[in-house]
C-alpha cells in the first residue's frame, strides 16, 4: 500500500534536498476518551537505498514530543 502511494506522488511534488518541506498528517481518534501519542515524527529514506538510517546524514526531521487528541477529535498537525 504506502509503495502504492510513493508511485502514485506527483513529480512536481518531489524537493531536493536544500528545500524545506512538510508533511500534514490528519489524525482521527475514534474513542470515547482521549489518546495521548509522544515523539510524533516520520522516517526519510533514500529511494535507492535499502538502509534506513541512509538519509539521516541530510535531512532534519521534526519530532514532536507530545500530541493529545481528545475523545473523537479529528486534527492536522504539520511536521516540518
């Protein structure tokens, strides 16, 4: 499935690596009580590469340390 989405990015889309980009990533929590989620990030890898460890040499990823999502609430939250 996620390759299934990586083919189907548009190439206007992809950043070289002196470009800051972000990634909205849209959050549901279905429960009746609240969800608390800690060290929010996502992981970069090289295309080409099979370690995932390769594009930590370039790329600065944002974690963020603490999200709390209340009972049903729907939210975005930017990672840059």
């Amino acid at each position: 499935m996620v390759n299934d989405l990586l083919m189907s990015i548009d190439p206007r889309l992809i950043t070289t690596t002196t470009e800051t980009f972000w990634v909205n990533l849209a959050m549901r929590n279905p429960l009746d009580t609240e969800v608390n989620l800690s060290n929010l990030t996502i992981t970069v890898q090289e295309s080409n590469s099979p370690n995932a460890e390769s594009a930590k040499a370039f790329v600065d990823v944002e974690i963020i340390s603490n999200v709390v999502l209340g009972a049903r609430e729907t939210r975005t939250v930017r990672l840059v």
